[in-house]
C-alpha cells in the first residue's frame, strides 16, 4: 500500500470512531517517512499527524514533539518554496495567454501566492492541533482566522471548515464520537482518487505541497475528552 493509501485508511478510521486504527496507521507512516526520502512538505504532514495519533492515544507529552516536529518542516517548506520556481498558473484561452505574456511577475505572484496559502494554512492547523495537545482553551480570533484560510485552501464544504465551525459552537461535553469526524470520509475518498497519481516520492516539491496539505489532519477540540473517554470504556 502507498502512505497516501495508508492515510486515506487513517482518515476513513477516524470517520467511523475507530481511533485506535487511526491512530496505528498515522504512526506507521510518519516512522515510514523517516526511513524514506520523503520531502519536507511530506514529513510534516506525517510528523502532524503522528501527533494526532498520540492524543487519540492519551500521550500528549509524545503528541506535543509530534507537533513540534512538524511545525519544523512546515518552517523548512516555507523557506524552500521562497527559493522554488513557481510556473504562472494555467491559460485557458488566447486571451489569457496574451494577458500573462503582458503581465507575467503580476501571474508569477498569483501562483506563488495559492503555494504561500497551502503552506500557512497546514502550519496554522499544526499550531491550532499543539494546542489542543497543551490543553489551551479555544481562541476563537485565532479558530476563525484558520477557518477563513480553510475556506480558501479546501473550500466550504471541507471537513476542516465543517470541524472549525463546530468548535465555534457545540461543547465539547457532547460531542459525539460517531459524528465528530464524519466529514472525514469524504477526505479519504478523494485522497484514494488521487493516490494512483500521488505518491510522495519527492519527485516535484509543489506537488508535493499541495498533496502534504490535503493529508495534515486537524484536531476538534473535543477530541483529547472524546480519546479518554473512548478509552475508558474500552
């Protein structure tokens, strides 16, 4: 199985409640990733969610370095993409094409930008899941400022704007384990779609990126209580 195969089984796990598969095939990856050349982008998708996986698993000690760890390698994406060659995105006509042949820093930017987006919104969701794994109560400035860069980078009807939303307003006391990542089926469908075309093997950083994105799984706020209780009755 590919890791995007193995992600996609973490995600469509979560979605049905079943933490501890999840949480299994999150830490196999990331221990995959660091016996690979995997790219950076990759490694922090990987270290997030192996971070993830041990709040599933009530380590947040171990959850933290997770976190830690991957908010190193969003920094190292970050100042790799400053130094990467960004092509102007797409024409779909002549007259785009004359208009970027006439305006080409102002169509190079506009790419850059949509990579600059991925990358801060995947740190942003690295930083909002330590602090869940640290036991901080919920900022809402800082919940709504990652749901605007969700809705940009995933759409409205993600499941990371679905899980913010919900932070927004349901308390964390009764949130039910069967609906809290139900989304998460729909992530795992379209990572099986594109797992045939792709596989992190570092083969084209911006590729990379944008596929490490869609794999950085975020944390609801009710999960660590939803982890211990789950683990309680099992």
């Amino acid at each position: 199985m590919s890791w995007t195969r193995d992600m996609a089984a973490a995600f469509a796990a979560m979605a049905e409640g079943h933490f501890a598969e999840a949480a299994e095939q999150w830490l196999q990856v990331a221990n995959d990733t660091q016996h690979a050349e995997a790219s950076e982008p990759l490694r922090a998708a990987a270290q997030n969610n192996a971070g993830v996986a041990h709040i599933l698993l009530c380590d947040l000690r171990a959850a933290r370095i997770g976190f830690e760890k991957a908010a190193t390698s969003w920094a190292r994406t970050r100042r790799a993409l400053d130094a990467a060659e960004v092509a102007m995105p797409g024409r779909s006509s002549v007259f785009h094409l004359r208009l970027a042949m006439r305006h080409t820093k102002s169509f190079e930017a506009l790419g850059r930008r949509r990579y600059e987006l991925l990358c801060a919104t995947a740190a942003a969701i690295t930083r909002h899941n330590k602090d869940i794994a640290a036991g901080k109560p919920l900022d809402i400035g800082a919940n709504d400022d990652l749901l605007t860069g969700c809705l940009e980078t995933f759409g409205p009807g993600s499941p990371e704007a679905a899980i913010l939303r919900d932070a927004r307003v349901t308390s964390v006391g009764v949130i039910a384990l069967a609906t809290m990542y139900a989304g998460f089926r729909t992530r795992a469908a379209q990572l099986l779609e594109a797992c045939d075309v792709n596989h992190p093997q570092n083969r084209n950083f911006l590729v990379d990126l944008e596929h490490a994105v869609s794999l950085t799984a975020i944390v609801h706020p009710g999960l660590q209580l939803a982890a211990i209780c789950a683990r309680k009755q099992a």
